[in-house]
C-alpha cells in the first residue's frame, strides 16, 4: 500500500472523471433521436436476446490508476443496462427505457450476450413496474443499491440466472479498500447533489424517448384502438368479442369532424380495456367495409352488443360518442345486484393479500436442517439476503442465485425426512414475501419447485402422516406466492397448480384440528378468492372453475359452522367466503356454488355466529345478514324474466296489494256498475287529428275532468295514495277528501282518538280545523270502490297526453312531482310493470304516434334522445353511464348556463332511442345506479331527485318550396326525493346528510316558487330576485319554473297525517300562480340556407381551432398561464358548442335526406299500384299497350 496516490489533486481528477461524468451541452447530438413506439425486436421463433451493455465511467482511467490507488487492479468502473427487445433498461434512479447506446454515456465497452427468454413482454412489463417501488431515486446507493444490481435481478428474472459476479461486487471491494473509505463520504456527497436534479447519472433528463411510467400507470392494462382495413381482420375482432362489445368508427382522410374525435376515441379504447375492441375503419382504403355495412357518411359508428348490431349514428358529438361507449360496456358488463349492498369490507376494491412477513431466527432455523444442507453456499446466499432484506429494507438486499437455491430446495424433497424439511421450506416461505423472488418463481418451467412441495404435503396429508410444522410454512409458504401479480396470474391459470393449492385448503379446512393452521387455510382461501375477484372486476370474469368454487365454498361453508374457538380464523374463513360470492356471475357453471350454498343453508349458518363472536358482528352481517341475496339466487332467477323491470321501476316501498289497482285486486262487476259514468270516460276513444302527432284532445270525452283553465299557469294537480301496512297496523283513519265536481281537496283534522300525525306533536285549534284547497285536478287513489278512483292510465289520459300534445306541438313541458317521504311519487311517475306510471306510459305513446305519423306522412322524420341524471348531495351525476370513483372521489358533472339554451349539464350523455324497449332498458340503467336506501320510513327511499329527459326533433320537409321546419321540443320528468324529518326517519350519518340537503334544495324550490308566485311579496326584499343558484335543482329547474316550459306539478299526499299533508297542499297552492312563457321551438329554412349555415359553422370551428393551438403555444409567467388557461377553456367551451350545432345542422340535413328517399319511394310505389290496377281494367282494352307506355315514360325520372 505504500505506492497509493495521496496527492488531493490527483483524487479530485480522479473524482471528476469518474463520479461527474453527466452530460454537458456538446453531447453528441447523433445519439438524440426518439425511439419509436416499440422498437422492432431481434426474434428467433417467439424467444427475446437479452444483452448486457457494460460502460466505463472512468473512460479507461480505472484501469490505469486502480492498481496504484486502490492497491490492486481493476479493469473499469462499471455502469450496466439490459439491452431487451430494441430498448436498454437502466437504473438512475427510476427504472427508464432508452434507444440503446443513445444516452450520453455512447456505446458501451461490451455487449455481453447472457441468453434469450421467451417471457411475452406484457409480462416482462408487469415485472418492470413490480420494481419500480423497490428501485427508487431515494433508494439509489452507489456501493449496495446501483444500477448493477438492477441488471443482475433483471437478468434473474428473465433468464434464471444474474450477471458476472464480479460487476456486482465490485463497489464492494473497492468500499473495503481504505482509499475506498477514504472517497467515500465525497462520493456520497456527489450522487445526494444528483439525487436533488431527479436522476444519478442524468440519463433520464438528457435522453430523448427515455421513458418513466408514473404511479398511476403502474399495473393498469390499457386496451388500443384497431385499425382494421380487410373483411378478415374485421371478423377476426368481432368474433373475439362475441360475448362483450365492440365499437366501429368509420372514417375517412378527407373528413375534417372525424379527426376532432380521434384523440377521445383513443381515450375510450383506453377505458375499455379488455371488457371489449374499438375498431376503425377508413372506407377510402375498407371499402368492402363500408360497403358491407352501407356507410354512406362520416364519421359513423356501429356498436355491437353479445355478437348482435346494437346501435348505429353518425356525427362527431363528443357526448354522445362517451355515453353511447360508456352505456355499452355498462351493458356488457352490466352493474351486479351486489354492488348496491353496504359491504365495506367484502366489496373493497384495494383489499391486499394475506402474507405471512415474520422472520424467523435463522440461525436457530438452520440449525434444524442436517449439516450438509445447512452450510450450502446457496442456503448461506439466500440467509443473508434475508436477513439484509429484514435490517437494511429490499433496496440493500441483492438477489442471491435463486435457480441454484431452488434445484437445492427440489433435491432436498427427496433426501431429508419430512419431519426434518419444514426450516428449508420456511426459508422459502420468507423469500418469497419479496417480489422479485416470487416473479422469479412464477416463470420457472412448469411451476417445478413449488408443484413438487404442493404434491409432498398433499400426499403426505391424505396418508395422514404429514408432520403438524411442514403442513403449516407450506399453507404460509402458498399465502406468499401472492405477493407477486404474476403468481396470481400463474395460479389461476395453470391448473395442475391451481389444483394442488385448492387440495391442499380444503384438506386443511377438513382436518385442521389447530387455530393456527385454520387461520393460515382461511388466508390462502381468501387470496385464492381475491385474485378471481379482481378478474370478476376487471374482466374477463371468473377464472376458477365452477366444481372448483363450489369445492372451496363448501369447504370454508363448514368449517364456518365447526369453528368455536378462534375469531381470528373465523374472520378469515367469512372474509374469503365473502370474497367467493360478491359478485358471483348470475349465470353459467358457478350456478353449483349457488345451489350449494342453498342447500348447506350458509346464510343461516353465518349469522348463528353472532352469538359466540360478537366482535365480528360487522363482517357476519355483510356475509351473512343478506343471504336472501347473497345467496339465494335461484329463486331470484326463477322470477327474474317477471321481476326485472318492476324492480328497478318501483321507487317507494308500499306494498302492491294497497296500491291503486294492484295485481291480486280486482274490481267486481257489481262495483263496476257502481260508477258508469267513470267507466264511460274510461272506455271513451281517444280523438286523432289528421296527423296523429298533433292530436288535440276533446274536452267534453271526460266531463268531471275537463280542463277549467287553459293559460300559462303551472297546471297543479293533486293525488293521494292508498294506505301503508304501518298504518292499517295502527288503524289510522283517512282525512282527505275529494270532489271530483269542484276538483276540490279538504283536509280533515284527525279525531281526538286516532294518532293520525306521524310526529306525534301538540297542534293547536287553529291548526286543527278543515283545510279546503282547488287545484287543476284532484286524484283520488285512495280506495278502489270509490265512484272517483283515480287509476294510473286515469292519471296520463287527463294530464300526460295533454302535455305530450304540447311536446309535438313544439313547446317544452316538465311534470314533477312532489310530496313527503313514502307518499307515491315514484309510483305515480314510474308505477309498476302491471301499472305503468307517467314515464313508460308517455314514451310508449310518444313512440306511437311517431310510427303513426310517419306511415300517413312520409315528409315528416322523427329523432329521439333521451338522458338521465341525478342531483344527489347537490351534485350532478349521469345514470346512463356506471359510476367513476377514482382516488380524488366521486366523478360529478358540471353546469354551464347558455343564453340561448339556459342551465344545462355538460358533457351528460345523451342516446338516441327508436322504442320503447330501448328507453325502458335505459331506464332499468339509470334506476339501477340510482342512489337509494333505507329508512324508518321507506325501504327504499330515493335519496337524489332524478332527472328523465326525452328529446323530441321533427323535421317537415316541404318538396315544392323546398323549405324544412324543425321543432324541437324537451320531455322533462322529474321524480323528487321526499322531504324527511329527521325525527322520523331517525336517520344518522350519511342518511342524515343526505336527508339535509333534500331538505335545502325542496326549500329553496319552495323559495323559487314563492318569488315566482308574488314577486313583489316573497322575494328577497323586494330586489324581484329569484333564488334559482341557491340549489343544483332550481337552477336546472329554471326555464321549468319559470322559463319557456309548460308545466305541472303533481302533490302527492298520504292519506292519515294531517301536518305533513298540509304543508304539502299548501306548497301545491302557492305553485299554482306561476305563470311560465312558454313559446314554440320552431326554425325554417331553405336547403340553400341550411347549406350555408353549415359552411359558415365550419369556417367558425376551423378559426376557433386556430385561436386554441395558438392559446396553447402562448409564452408568459404563472399569472399569464392562468389567464391563457382560462381563456382556452372559454373557447374550448365556445368551440365544442359551435361543433354541436354544426353536428345538428348535418344531422338536420340528413333526416331532410332521409325524408325525401322516403317521399320518391311511397310516390314510386303508388305508381306502380296504380300501373297494376289499369292493367287489369284494361287487359281487353285495345289501347292499353299505348297508356302503359305512356305512364312509363311518366315514371322514369322518378326510377332514376
């Protein structure tokens, strides 16, 4: 050593060529081109060369200076990467793919080649973000944790076995030197000041095309649009998707509106993932696609649903194409009945495996294993690794030769006694707690090692002579096969794998007679469980099989039933039960599990378990407390084709026996005779115009019902409903009475012994006495022997029709109703599937008259849309479409207010609808994501007020003047949650603030209503301000209330509770003097015009786009940044309106088009009627061969 340089200037020299070798300005400018997407990889059949690139970072100083400052040689100081597939993999201090030899560095010094892998590189990638948490930039070391052991468990991974020993040890070795402690704390300094600048060597900063995945993609499978151009390739996707969905949008190079879409058709194809396929075709190069499909304009999308055509549309509306998407898939995958339970536990979404982390003392562990094992070389390797790993963390500990340990492992299973093997498996267990090792050993050849201890334990267990210790690390040593994603992957879908872990826990489950052993089976049931479910999630849905399910469930079924000691182990067997019924698909082969669930009665077994272990009352009553619907699917599915749309219909909870005519009641003959005159107006034809959209109603066909007042008040009509089992229960007594002459309602005040007022308060005498009030209509549901009983077809054939007549006469409507808690608003809006309410039954008309209409006038062409939104907690939030809940929250809508169109909801989906069946399934949808719960008094109470909106476009094309009108009128439908008391409800928590803010914004409709109704009385000092903004609700309200709408409220009341119902029919008395401006919808113009508009709304989208890209390349400081944004999204907003209207001008001139093809073609075929007619009076006729010309001359212009 005493030839060592100590002269400072010398080191720092040293120092500056080694240590500070990042890249400078005058980088060589040829190793700056990006790489491409996916580089084109050397392939030999379907196998991957891997390479390791070694540098110098000394630049050959190493090699001349080590011997006399280190006191002995070394060739360089070495920098690794894993050159795989045409990208190089580093590690400076995050894991960045590069071009290879394209950073600063320049080619390497050596390119060794270390072997191929056939690893696809889905999974490869998969390994790559696994180590991402482990190869951090705080983690970098240069002497233990440094881009060299990033190679070596790169290359562990992909082929079995690390780089040269001595790259790895080399900082080591030099550390171990004193020159080495010497340069170190300066060394440290140095790489702690590159820490701070994001990277260590600067590679990821100064190379073009390096790439760094951030968190949020980490383990996130993306899906890709396919571009298809031949028949082939088309029905290649089709079919692979045959039992999801798929997306096809046609497009062209020429077409301007498709390109303003192809950035969110990407980001859809994302969402979707592998739930489906988005193809796109160009019909200038598919043209046998376009041509099979008869796509005559562009863009154009097709959807297909379960291998069937489901929808078809054209224009490039950014709203419509996501909810149209975002439906699909919802239809597709379809929201399961599971979902809408409280499970906290079950159903959370970030649950992780169990795992079993404890490290034992290792070296009284060894001591247990013969000598010669023991003392191993791969034993000691895998020793220290561990116990690095359990001191320093997993960034400190480099992967010891992991192939060498598992041969050891596998040849140990057939020498040392099984009574003696149970410490080597345990040391595997521990290792395998590190991912890396666990992604090593998913990849092995056939799963060798851990098939082979699987099939020893197993063998061992059913001879019954498989030692308590080598039983239980082997349970503990599966657990931990799941601390890789690519071990779950590995187990679900190797099956002689997958078999021998569910052997090996129904085994433990049958003979376990120790705590221990039963709480580590539960773990390895549950995480078994868990990585099928997170494919039930995800798709492509269950991967165990059926006869495997239902084994597992019986077998954790009745080991649940045997437990009476341990409430760890049955906390864990009720957790992985859970696991394997939430959301159980509701058909296929899992319907064994099902069956046997029923039959073994596991509901009622879990429950009975409250008892014993009261401290799991929670977790039991989310397993067990819903078995009818955990469970018990059979006969669910028995009832299924019936019940389905009643279920998702019915909004209120009163039973179907007490509601207006109600399957199982049925109105005598004798009682029919009781009220002719009602069943006269009942029986009464509906009058039609000459054109069945514009139907006018005859106001004598209903005479105790004929309309008193025809202005532009809000119509208010009143109704209440028959009584609830609570209060038949209490014998409550009725207090409503109704004239059907005067369309008058009294409320009567409760006798002194009839607890008719649910909030049991004190009124006074002036409270007490009879309330009379007159109102549009008065609806009497109460008792179905009444003369004047009001049944749901009585209700739309005097209120519904009217307004549906004003939809086709152009003018907006808007019904709501509203009422207390449980007093039948849902049921009069949505009824049941026997009783249909004012929704199905106004869009089973509308859709009537429209084919009826369309038969008797072919210049008249209809398009309907419809959306559906809810205001829950005074959000917005669009049913159509599944919920989003990401890490920020809920996803909510926003409000934008236009000058022409007033308040609307941005971005809600709006789908076009041809029948009535589509629009009922959109709504069974819609309910299903609507928010619902129980309370005292409801079960299931709306907690949101929903919005149903139908949009009615008619376009009248005149041929002679060549003139179109188009009237555009809206169908609002709104179901409002009831007001509550809380003290009623006795709703908490998130109940209880729910109830609050339905509370807020049904005063601030009342408010809205005030000022509307007196101006100058009720308004915020007299200012004439209306509080539309103080609620989501008004403020949508707005042109319904008070704006161009006709509209009618309808008051729902119970029948028994004197306070609630007066405030009710109060409430309904000030809205009556409203009045609204309603105005007909209508636009004309000639084809020239429209043709016009059309171009001068392109020319002002193409200038707005212009103004954006140049928002966009805008300089200036934060201050000027947050100006530009906000200008941007001013004109983004401006921008996407101009490209709605321009979509509904080409749309308009579409549904023109349509008309006239539909004009020629009823004209055509009249005349070839009338051609045959004349050939038969004028067979005889000797001039009948010169009139049959004649009158083909006629028809050909109209042939061509």
């Amino acid at each position: 050593m005493k030839n060592l340089v100590t002269n400072p200037q010398t080191i720092v020299k040293f120092l500056e060529r080694i240590f500070d070798n990042r890249p400078t300005k005058t980088s060589n400018n040829h190793h700056q081109t990006k790489p491409s997407q996916r580089q084109v990889r050397k392939v030999f059949g379907n196998t991957m060369d891997v390479t390791l690139f070694v540098y110098d970072l000394s630049r050959g100083l190493a090699r001349q200076m080590s011997a006399s400052l280190l006191g002995f040689q070394i060739d360089a100081i070495y920098h690794t990467s894993i050159k795989l597939n045409g990208l190089e993999y580093v590690y400076d201090g995050n894991v960045v793919a590069i071009r290879p030899g394209s950073s600063h560095l320049g080619q390497p010094e050596q390119q060794l080649h270390l072997g191929t892998t056939d690893l696809p590189m889905e999974v490869i990638e998969e390994y790559l973000d696994s180590l991402r948490d482990i190869y951090t930039v705080d983690a970098y070391d240069l002497w233990k944790h440094n881009c060299n052991n990033f190679s070596n468990d790169f290359a562990m991974f992909l082929l079995g076995k690390g780089i040269p020993e001595h790259i790895v040890n080399l900082p080591q070795t030099v550390l171990d030197s004193p020159f080495g402690q010497m340069l170190m704390p300066m060394l440290n300094q140095q790489i702690n000041s590159n820490r701070r600048q994001g990277g260590i060597l600067g590679i990821q900063q100064t190379t073009p095309g390096s790439s760094v995945k951030p968190k949020s993609q980490l383990h996130q499978p993306t899906g890709k649009v396919h571009n298809v151009t031949r028949v082939a390739e088309l029905d290649q996707l089709l079919a692979k998707h045959q039992h999801s969905c798929a997306v096809i949008f046609f497009t062209s190079a020429t077409c301007p509106p498709c390109k303003l879409v192809y950035p969110l058709y990407d980001e859809l194809a994302a969402e979707v993932g592998d739930k489906g396929v988005l193809i796109k075709a160009d019909i200038s190069q598919a043209y046998d696609i376009g041509t099979r499909y008869a796509v005559r304009a562009t863009p154009t999308f097709i959807t297909f649903l379960k291998g069937k055509q489901e929808n078809q549309w054209s224009g490039a509306d950014p709203a419509t194409l996501r909810g149209n998407v975002q439906l699909l898939v919802q239809m597709a995958w379809p929201r399961h009945r599971h979902e809408s339970l409280h499970l906290p536990t079950i159903s959370n979404p970030n649950a992780k495996p169990v795992l079993y982390t404890r490290l034992p003392p290792l070296a009284k562990l060894l001591a247990k294993l013969p000598s010669d094992t023991s003392s191993n070389p791969a034993v000691q390797d895998m020793k220290r690794f561990l116990e690095t790993r359990a001191s320093e963390g997993p960034a400190e500990a480099t992967l010891p030769n992991i192939p060498t340990f598992l041969s050891l492992v596998t040849d140990a299973l057939g020498i040392i006694q099984p009574d003696k093997l149970f410490p080597l498996i345990d040391l595997l267990r521990c290792a395998l707690v590190d991912p890396r090792v666990s992604s090593v050993l998913a990849e092995e050849h056939n799963h060798k090692t851990i098939l082979s201890i699987l099939q020893l334990v197993n063998n061992a267990v059913e001879k019954g002579n498989c030692p308590y210790p080598l039983r239980l690390v082997t349970v503990q040593m599966s657990c931990n096969l799941f601390s890789s994603h690519l071990y779950e992957e590995a187990i679900l879908s190797h099956e002689t794998l997958r078999h021998a872990i569910t052997e090996l826990t129904t085994a433990c489950f049958r003979e376990s007679e120790t705590a221990t052993l039963r709480v580590s089976s539960a773990g390895l049931l549950y995480n078994l469980a868990l990585a099928n479910s997170k494919k039930r999630r995800s798709g492509p849905g269950d991967v165990l099989p059926g006869e495997e399910q239902a084994a597992l469930a019986g077998s954790v079924s009745e080991a649940i039933g045997e437990e009476r000691e341990s409430a760890e182990a049955l906390e864990g067997m009720l957790n992985a039960l859970g696991r394997l019924v939430y959301l159980l698909p509701q058909e296929g082969e899992v319907g064994e599990m099902e069956q046997l669930l029923v039959i073994m009665e596991a509901g009622d077994v879990v429950k009975g378990k409250v008892e014993g272990f009261g401290g799991l009352r929670g977790l039991i009553g989310e397993v067990g407390g819903d078995s009818r619907q955990m469970y018990n699917s059979l006969d669910r599915r028995s009832r299924e084709a019936i019940a389905d749309i009643k279920d998702t219909l019915i909004g209120i909870a009163i039973h179907p026996e007490l509601m207006p005519e109600s399957a199982g009641y049925f109105v005598s003959m004798h009682q029919q005779q009781q009220r002719p005159a009602m069943m006269a107006t009942a029986a009464a034809p509906r009058s039609f115009a000459s054109t069945p959209s514009l139907r006018s109603r005859d106001p004598n066909a209903l005479p105790l019902l004929a309309r008193k007042n025809a202005g532009a008040n809000v119509k208010v009509v009143v109704r209440v409903r028959a009584f609830l089992p609570r209060e038949i229960k209490r014998n409550a007594e009725c207090l409503i009475e109704m004239d059907p002459e005067s369309q008058s309602t009294t409320l009567h005040p409760p006798s002194s012994s009839s607890s008719s007022s649910s909030s049991g308060t004190t009124t006074t005498r002036k409270v007490m006495e009879p309330k009379t009030f007159t109102f549009d209509h008065s609806y009497d549901s109460h008792s179905p022997p009444s003369p004047t009983y009001a049944a749901q077809s009585h209700i739309y054939d005097t209120l519904g029709e009217e307004f549906l007549d004003h939809n086709f006469e152009g003018y907006h409507t808007c019904i709501f109703a509203y009422g207390q808690t449980g007093s039948g608003k849902s049921y009069t809006m949505m009824g049941t599937p026997s009783h249909p309410g004012l929704i199905p039954r106004t869009c089973e008309d509308l859709f009537s008259r429209i084919n009826e209409a369309e038969n008797e006038c072919p210049n008249i062409s209809y398009k309907v849309k419809v959306s559906y939104f809810e205001v829950y907690n005074e959000h917005v939030r669009d049913l159509l479409v599944a919920p989003k809940i990401d890490s920020s929250g809920p996803y909510y809508l926003k409000i934008r207010e236009s000058p022409t169109e007033g308040p609307y909801v941005k971005d809600l989906t709006e789908v076009p609808v041809h029948s009535l069946d589509e629009i009922l399934r959109l709504m069974r949808t819609g309910d299903g994501n609507r928010t619902v719960a129980s309370t005292k008094m409801n079960d299931t109470s709306s907690r949101s007020h929903a919005v149903f909106t139908i949009m009615l476009k008619q376009i009248y094309h005149d041929f002679e003047t060549e003139q179109t009108t188009e009237r555009s009128s809206r169908i609002r439908l709104v179901d409002l949650a009831g007001s509550e008391r809380a003290k009623s409800t006795e709703a908490t928590g998130v109940r209880l603030r729910e109830g609050s803010n339905i509370n807020k914004s049904l005063t601030t409709l009342g408010r809205v209503i005030a000022a509307l109704a007196d101006p100058k009385k009720n308004n915020r000092g007299g200012t004439g301000v209306v509080p539309y903004r103080d609620s989501i609700l008004t403020w949508l309200l707005k042109d319904s209330l008070g704006g161009n709408s006709k509209t009618a409220m309808i008051a729902c009341v119970g029948p028994s509770d004197y306070e609630e119902t007066l405030s009710t029919l109060r409430y309904a008395d000030q809205a009556k003097r409203i009045r609204t401006r309603a105005v007909v919808n209508e636009d004309s113009m000639t084809a020239r015009e429209r043709d016009e508009r059309i171009k001068g709304l392109e020319e002002e989208v193409r200038v707005l786009q212009l103004r954006l890209d140049d928002e966009r390349k805008g300089g200036g400081g934060e201050g000027e940044y947050k100006k530009r944004v906000m200008e941007q999204e001013r004109r983004l907003e401006e921008y996407q309106g101009q490209v709605r209207r321009l979509n509904q001008m080409m749309e308009e001139r579409q549904m023109v088009a349509e008309v006239r093809v539909r004009a020629v073609e009823g004209e055509n075929e009249a005349l070839r009627r009338h051609v045959e007619l004349l050939k038969g009076e004028l067979e005889d006729d000797e001039s009948f061969d010169e009139i049959l010309k004649e009158l083909m001359i006629i028809m050909q212009p109209l042939g061509s």
